[in-house]
C-alpha cells in the first residue's frame, strides 16, 4: 500500500482549460494522487464531459494556467499545496 493510500482522500475543485477545444471544464480531483495520476483522472473526465469530442488520452501535459509548470509528476497536490479552484491548462 502506497503511503498516499492511507490517508482520506480530499476532493478539490480544479478548472482546467483545454486548448484543443478552447474549452474550460470543472473536474474534482483527489489530493492523495500523484499529478501523473491526476492528469489520468482530468483526461478521462473531460473525455466524459465533451461527450468523447476530446479522445482521452495518456500523452498530455497539465500545467498551471499562470504558466508555471507542474513538472514533478510524482509529488501529489498535497505536497505541493495546491487549492481548491486551481486553474490548470491541458494540452
């Protein structure tokens, strides 16, 4: 069992712009996931939101949409202390 598996996972709030669509959607994504997991999560509920009008994929990039990069994909968003109603960019 992984150490962020045995904590309770927290939802938060993210609004995430995709640029293929020049769409912004709404995802809850839990804090105990790595952003690798988390950019999985935002994927496939797009893909669900869009009516499968964005293919989800595995090779996409999120990053904040205030241009910082979010570059460590192992570090959950616990560890990186990021909030509720965090913007985010998928490309």
């Amino acid at each position: 069992m992984k150490e962020s598996d045995m904590y309770m996972a927290i939802n938060i709030l993210v609004e995430v712009y995709v640029k293929e669509l020049n769409r912004t959607y709404d995802v809850f994504v839990p804090t105990n996931k790595t952003i690798h997991e988390i950019s999985n999560i935002i994927s496939k509920s797009i893909s669900n939101q869009s009516n499968g009008i964005y293919k989800e994929t595995k090779n996409h990039v999120i990053y904040d949409k205030e241009n910082r990069n979010i570059e460590d994909t192992n570090l959950t968003i616990e560890r990186l202390s990021l909030l509720n109603g965090l913007k985010l960019t998928l490309v």
